[in-house]
C-alpha cells in the first residue's frame, strides 16, 4: 500500500477545489450568457407586440391572433403591455379593454 504524503493530500485537494471553482466559474458564464440572449428576445419580442397592443388598448382595433398568447414569452409580453398601459391610462374604457382582454385569454392560465 503506497502511503501519501500530506503535501500530496494538500496538492490532490487544491486541485479538486479549483476544479470546483473553475466548473462553477463556467457555469455562470454559461448561464449569464442565457439569461441575456433571453432578455434580448424577449424585448425583441416585445417591440414587435406593443405596437398591435397599443391599437387594440387605444383605438378598440380587432384581437390578432399574434396577440393571443401562447407560450411563456407570449404571456409575459402581453402582461408587461398590459400592466404598462393600465398603469399609465386614465380612462376607464381602456381599463376595461385591458380587463376585458386579461378575462378573456389569461385567466385561464391563472385558474390551473
């Protein structure tokens, strides 16, 4: 049986620590990168959907279906427009469109 030294003990476990700290290091990085390019389609994303919402809150335009939401980014797109302008809007028929649209396609997913 081959006996090993402290300083090789030390050694083995220094190693082990910076390969800890290098994967956790990396993960991170990997993560953050994810988290950004996420938050960059999502204000894409959101570019793109004010514009119809915008119509629909202040002018009674027609529901399209690309404001239908249909996945998470959908669904948290359509809440952020609609928080933004029912926050900001003082008139009581477009916190009824608001209302009436939050009924209509996400109540759903609140009630699951």
């Amino acid at each position: 049986m081959v006996m090993m030294s402290a300083i090789q003990i030390v050694t083995i476990l220094v190693c082990l620590v910076f390969l800890f700290l290098l994967l956790m290091y990396l993960y991170l990085v990997l993560n953050n990168v994810k988290i950004v390019k996420q938050r960059k389609q999502f204000a894409t994303y959101l570019e793109t959907q004010e514009s119809t919402g915008l119509q629909y809150v202040l002018h009674g335009a027609a529901v399209t279906t690309e404001m239908i939401p249909k996945n998470e980014r959908s669904y948290r797109s359509v809440e952020t427009i609609g928080s933004r302008y029912f926050c900001l809007a003082k008139d009581v028929e477009i916190h009824t469109r608001i209302s009436e649209f939050t009924e209509q396609y996400l109540a759903a997913r609140y009630k699951k």
